[in-house]
C-alpha cells in the first residue's frame, strides 16, 4: 500500500558501503549491532517500493595498502582485500535475511556454494524483482578501487543515484573532525569535486560517474533515516552532479 502512494525522487539505489562502516566503534571485524541497523536503513527504503544494490568495502578485515607497507606484492594484497568484500557480504546478506528481506549476492569471481558470479543483465532483473543485490569482489581486477567498483556497477545497472555512506554530515573542505572550520558543501559538481580534490570518492570514481551522468550523495549513515529522506529527494549531505 505504501509503495504505491509514495512519490520517490530515486528508484533504483547504489549504496556504497565502507568496510568500516561494519566495523562500529571497535578497531577491527564485524560489529553485530552495526548490521541490524543497516538492515534496518535498507529495509526502510524497500518499503518504499526503492530498488537497492550495495557495493561493499573490506577495509574492516583487510586494507590492501597497508599490507603493501610491510612488504606484501600490491596485487596480491588486492586480491586480499576483494576476499575481505566478500566476508563483508556474507554478513550483509545474513543479517538482511534475518530481516526478512530477499537478497542475493553476487560477486565479481564466484566462490561456488557461497556467491552468484556477477552479471549486469541478471542483477537488474534480481532488482526488478524487489531483491537486495549485494555486490561484491570490487570489480575483480586490483588496483581498481571499491569506490571505483560502485560507480562502474551504478552505471553498469542503470541506478539512479550513488549514495555514499560515511562518518560526517557532508562533503567538507576540510576534515571537519580535525578542522572544525571547515566549510561545509550542500551541492558540487564533479569539476569541482576533482579541481578541489576534496576526496570524497577516489578520482576514477568521480570520473566515471561524470561520464555516466551518474549523481552521487554524500551523507552521514549514523543518523538514522538519512537513506529515506535521501530516496525521496530531501537534501541530505552532499549532492554531487554535472549541476
């Protein structure tokens, strides 16, 4: 009943998820409580009638640059941290079943028994159908960002919007934790997101969206309810586009 007296600015969501994000307020690992209210976050914009993919990090098990400091080769330190998304995913798709929500997981390189092999075709029809599509493995390949992977697959399965899950309220001139003058951005365009090097995704990241026509928000997922108010066009965070 709900979905089809709600108006939505957004149908078809990317969210961008780090691996941090799972982690909550411990150093390493999955936080238990962090995945129910993330569940909760997605299950809010399900009901809505809202379309939603998740493009998750692993920088909560594994971070290949650091690896690369103590002597570890790059790609193989890559290719670690795309088994890390894949841990990340698992949990994901657990604690959003417990939601009873339907979701698939597909990743970039299948692990038989535990994942889908990722297929753009097949993940817009699963979003069609009112799945959750985790995706996961980055894009496959190292050297190659999970920011960059979310862009790539927003594009890839014609979302609407890429949505940019982080600690801060907005997209700042500063770290506002460090610096607490810094200016505080409500729109950018991707020109300027790139001239500024503000950092907020990595810059292929913004490139490919820039190509692609693809908006990006970017806004606090601790306050609870951003994701909604997000879906249905309220100005939460940072919009980013060609303005």
């Amino acid at each position: 009943m709900e979905q089809q007296a709600v108006q939505l600015k957004y149908r078809r969501i990317l969210l961008k998820l780090s691996g941090e994000a799972l982690q909550g307020d411990n150093l390493f690992g999955i936080d238990a409580s962090k995945l129910g209210r993330i569940s909760e976050e997605v299950a809010s914009l399900t009901e809505l009638g809202a379309q939603v993919a998740l493009v998750v990090g692993g920088g909560n098990l594994i971070r290949g640059a650091d690896l690369c400091v103590g002597g570890i080769d790059r790609v193989a330190a890559d290719q670690m941290g795309m088994l890390a998304t894949i841990v990340n995913g698992l949990a994901l798709r657990d604690a959003f079943t417990k939601k009873n929500l339907s979701v698939s997981l597909m990743s970039a390189f299948s692990i038989h028994g535990m994942t889908e092999t990722y297929d753009n075709y097949l993940a817009r029809e699963k979003l069609s159908q009112g799945k959750v599509v985790i995706l996961v493995g980055g894009t496959g390949n190292p050297l190659v960002t999970t920011d960059s992977a979310a862009a790539l697959r927003g594009i890839e399965i014609n979302a609407d919007i890429v949505v940019k899950a982080t600690k801060v309220d907005a997209v700042c001139s500063d770290d506002p934790i460090r610096n607490p003058e810094a200016k505080r951005f409500t729109h950018l365009t991707y020109d300027e997101v790139l001239e500024k090097q503000l950092g907020v995704m990595d810059l292929t990241s913004i490139l490919l969206c820039r190509e692609g026509g693809l908006p990006i928000r970017v806004f606090n997922m601790n306050k609870q309810g951003g994701l909604r108010r997000i879906a249905l066009g309220e100005e939460v965070g940072t919009l980013i586009d060609n303005g």
